[in-house]
C-alpha cells in the first residue's frame, strides 16, 4: 500500500474514532441532563452522520485505488514514449550515416 493509501486509511480511522468520541460525550451529556429531549435528538442525528461516513469512506478509497492505478498507466505509457523517442534519435542517427555515405 502506498504512503498516499496509508495516510487516507489513517485519516479516516482518526474521522470515525473523533466521530465516535462526540457521540459517546453526547451520550453522557444526555444521561446527566434531566428531560433533555433535543440533547437526545442532536445524539440520534449525530450517529445517523456517523454512520453515513463509512460509505464516504468507501467512495474515498474507490476514487484513491482508481486514480493510482491512472498513475500506473500514466507512467508505463511514458516509459514506452520514452523508448520510442530513444528509438527515434537511433534511426536518425542510421538515417544521417547512409545518407552522408550516398
């Protein structure tokens, strides 16, 4: 995995364990307040939200494999251009020789 990969997986891992804190904090707010109905309410809404990062998560590591693998191809077709320029200035070179022998 690369270094691009490792960084994305441990930013999602700190987003859902900071995701996850602010829940459980909300969750103890909610247990000390008495009749607090909207505390209660905002902590459903918020494990709703934390729950919803894990497809983005997804998404995120789809479009990262997606763009590597774009890299990947984009550095083999330079590669192969780069033979293909040596080639070039080889037949050239051949081309100069025999006319410069006519």
């Amino acid at each position: 995995m690369s270094g691009r990969a490792t960084a994305v997986d441990e930013a999602q891992s700190d987003i859902r364990e900071h995701a996850q804190a602010v829940v459980n904090e909300l969750g103890s707010l909610a247990q000390e307040a008495s009749g607090g109905s909207e505390l209660r309410d905002a902590i459903m809404r918020a494990a709703k939200l934390t729950a919803s990062l894990d497809p983005c998560i997804r998404e995120t590591q789809q479009a990262l494999a997606a763009a590597q693998m774009g890299a990947t191809k984009l550095a083999e077709r330079t590669d192969e251009a780069n033979e293909q320029w040596k080639s070039l200035a080889k037949t050239i070179d051949i081309i100069k020789v025999a006319s410069a022998e006519l």
